[in-house]
C-alpha cells in the first residue's frame, strides 16, 4: 500500500512539473485548434457572432468551387454562395514558391556549411555573418528594407544601371518577377539550416575521407558518395522543417505585396489570403476552413516525404 501511495506521490509531483506545459496545450493550442474545426463547418462572422449558423461542407465548397467551374453554390442552408475565384491563385503561388525556395535555400545552406567546416581563419567570425539573416527572421523591418531595394528606383536597380544595364524593371511590381524576389528574401535567411548542416558534418569521421582518398576518390565524389548518404538524415529533417516553414510565410507577401497580394495577385501566399478573408472580410468561418486545409497540405506532403525517405536516406545501419 505504501508502495502505491509513494508511486502516486512521484506521478504527482511530475505532473506538478508538467502543468504549466500542459494548460498551454491545452488553452493555448488544442482547444483554438478545436474550435477553429468548429467554426469551418460555419459562416461565423466575429463582428455579428450572433448570426452564425451551421452550413456544412460549403466553406470547403467555396474553395474549390471555381476550380470546378462552379462560381456560385446552394449551402446546406439554401443560401447562395459564390466560390472563391482567388482561392486556387493563391494555392499555386504558394507551391511555387515553397518548392522553389525550399531546394534552393538547402543547396545553398549546405554549400556554405561545407565551405564553412574547412579549417579557415576566421571561420568563426564568417559562421556568425552568414547566421545573421536568420536571426532577423520574417520581421517587418526586414520585409520593408527589401522593399525599398527592389522597387524601380531601389539600390538594386541602381547598382544594375551604373554597369550598363537599362530598361529595368520594377522588380516588386512587375508580376513576372515580384514572387521570386521573396524567394530570394527566404534563400538569404539560410543561417538555421547551415548551422544544422554544419553540427551533421562535424559527425562524419574524417576516416571515411582518408580511405576515399587513398583509393584515388576526388573531391566531389567524396562529396556525392560519402557526405551526401551519411548526412541524409539532417538533409530529411532540414527539407521537412523548411518545407512547414515555408507553407507559414505571411510577413514578407503583407509588407512587399502591399497587403492585397501584389500585381495580378502574384504574391497572393495561401496565409495571406486566408488573413485577408478572415480579418478584411470577417469571413472567419471560410478562413478557418482554409486554415485546416493548410494542415492537411502540410500534413500531406510531411508524409510522403517521411515515406519516400526509405529509398535515399541512409542512418548507417547498413540499408
């Protein structure tokens, strides 16, 4: 009996520990997570909360409604409802950007850590410069300063025109090339994955490089056949941690794009319509629908990359 009593104590104490994580969850996380699942199966608008009533599937329907050649619906309700002719615009400018950015901003962040695990003077000093960028993040400041350097008369198109280029482009207002100047904003931020590619390549024994050398192996086939299987585990969990990042990016498509997603809606990002509609709108019910879709992307493409995994990354065990 004491026995069971001590054991009680021990739980207790632990779960002391663990309350405040646990009330934070369950506040702050799974019940926003449940009511916002809730609120998708409505039309709640949060400036009359009093007229909301349960419509069913249309908020999903609204989605895909123009995709289906359908531009207005009958809800549940029997009310009509028009479908989002901007929604499937801002799903492929989303994976245009996320499945440009992402591979780029890997290739480079493990270039430079490779560069970066050489024993160079300065080393140190050069690691904390390229992880700068990241530490400012997506913040506003930023997302303003490459603003002002890309627009038409930015120091961008200033450096361009003093080595004999003209005829420039306003590069943030010209729909061809607006979406690719946040790429390039998102492959600048490469710092985190650097770092973690850089803490991968302090793991692979220098043994390997020796003997690959000794058998005539140069280089980049020591690059290809020994850096990149031993570190495909960081390259997987890297490629997963930027790819949901990615999906998330809003503060730089608000400032850049001026709030309404660009020229032409070119960089109209799924977060940023879904703030547009939520918050401009008050169609709180129809973003929270968006917002669970979102999940279901991520969540989607998590797992085929988890499952295709098998067939290129390598834990050293010999499969």
């Amino acid at each position: 009996m004491s026995g069971i009593i001590e054991f009680g104590r021990r739980n207790a104490v632990g779960y002391m520990f663990l309350a405040p994580w646990l009330l934070g969850f369950l506040v702050l996380t799974l019940y926003p997570m449940l009511y916002s699942l809730g609120l998708s199966f409505t039309d709640y608008d949060f400036t009359q909360p009093d007229s909301t009533h349960w419509i069913g599937l249309a908020n999903y329907q609204k989605m895909f409604g123009s995709s289906l050649g359908q531009s207005e619906f009958t809800a549940p309700t029997g009310e009509v409802m028009r479908a989002d002719p901007y929604y499937m615009k801002s799903l492929s400018v989303t994976f245009t950007y996320v499945f440009a950015s992402v591979p780029l901003k890997l290739i480079v962040a493990l270039g430079v850590a490779v560069l970066m695990n050489q024993k160079l003077r300065g080393v140190s000093f050069y690691r904390a410069v390229y992880y700068i960028p990241t530490l400012l993040g997506g913040s506003v400041a930023i997302a303003v300063l490459w603003r002002k350097l890309f627009e038409k008369d930015g120091l961008v198109n200033g450096i361009l025109g003093s080595i004999g280029f003209s005829d420039l482009p306003g590069w943030i207002t010209n729909p061809q090339y607006s979406l690719w100047t946040l790429i390039l904003l998102t492959v600048w931020q490469f710092g985190s994955s650097m770092i973690i590619f850089l803490a991968g390549l302090k793991q692979i024994p220098q043994e390997y490089y020796e003997a690959a050398s000794v058998d005539g192996a140069n280089k980049v086939r020591q690059f290809f056949s020994i850096t990149i299987p031993l570190l495909s585990p960081v390259i997987l969990f890297n490629l997963v941690m930027q790819m949901i990042y990615a999906f998330q990016a809003f503060t730089q498509a608000y400032i850049i794009g001026g709030g309404k997603g660009g020229v032409l809606n070119s960089t109209l990002f799924y977060t940023l319509h879904l703030y547009i509609q939520g918050w401009t709108y008050h169609e709180m019910g129809y973003a929270s629908a968006m917002a669970w879709v979102l999940l279901l992307i991520i969540g989607g493409i998590t797992g085929i990359i988890f499952l295709s995994s098998k067939w290129w990354v390598s834990y050293g065990t010999g499969e």
